[in-house]
C-alpha cells in the first residue's frame, strides 16, 4: 500500500509547503503583553485562514509551472504555435511571480502572528484598521503607510 493512501492531501499540501508553519503559537502577544483568550482566538482564526491562503496559492503555483513546464502538452513543432506558446508563458510567468509575492507576504504576516507584532504597521507602528486587515489579512502597513508608500 502506498503512504500516500493513508495520508490525507491535506497533510501532504502543508508538507510542501512548510511544515513548520502547522505549529500553534503558544502564547500570543502584542506589544509584549499576552493576549485575552478572545483575542487569542481571534488571531489563530486569522493564522488558519492565512494557511489556507498559503495552501491555495501553492496549489495555483504548482498549475502554474506545470503549465510552463508543459507536463499534460508538449512544447508545438510548429513555428506560429511555438510563438503563441512562448507569448503564454510569459504571462504564465507573471502569474508564478504574482503567486510567489503573495505567498511571501502571507507568510510574513504568519510571521508577525507567531512574533506578536500582527494588525501593527510596520511604518509607524499604530494599530491597523480591523476592516482593512480583514480584507487583507496580510496588510503590513496601515491605510495612510500605504497611501504614503503609493505615492
Ligand atoms: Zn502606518
């Protein structure tokens, strides 16, 4: 019997990518003070949703350079097709490198939930908007930093 049988895809998903990140951080804190257990509870929502995040891009990562790799079709023999080929790789391209800042930052913003500096900017270091970071739960700066980083 294959190992893979008795795994769950699920397991196998966060092996790739980083098992170090199934561990729950013990004692969450903000500004150095330990965290309410509501709070707490509010934080390791956010961190799963994060790692679910951070499955599904993995996944979109592995389509994508499968995609460019062209596992299911063979790179075309014939000259024009050859060229359209290359013309969606370089798209394909774009979206592996969209893919990989984006599980760059979810992975910073796990990061800062383990190191207790999440919902903090990192520019001036005042609370971010809850509505902000439930849109973006992996916003590093508040809503004026990122304006100011904008412009
Ligand atoms: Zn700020």
């Amino acid at each position: 019997m294959h190992i893979m049988v008795i795994l769950p895809p699920i397991l196998f998903l966060m092996r790739r990518v980083d098992s170090g990140y199934r561990a729950k951080p013990e004692n969450l804190q903000l500004h150095g003070k330990n965290l309410s257990d509501e709070t707490v509870e509010e934080y390791e929502a956010v961190r799963n949703s994060l790692i679910a995040m951070l499955e599904e891009l993995d996944d979109r990562l592995t389509k994508i350079t499968d995609d460019v790799r062209h596992v299911e079709e063979p790179l075309s023999q014939d000259f024009a097709e050859q060229a359209v080929q290359t013309e969606n790789d370089e798209v394909l391209d774009h979206l592996g490198i969209a893919a990989r800042t984006e599980i760059e930052h979810v992975r910073q913003a796990i990061a800062r939930i383990d190191k207790g500096g999440y919902g903090l900017c990192e520019s001036c270091g005042e609370s971010i908007d809850k509505g902000r970071l439930k849109a973006l739960p992996f916003a590093r700066l508040c809503i004026k930093c990122a304006q100011a980083e904008e412009n």
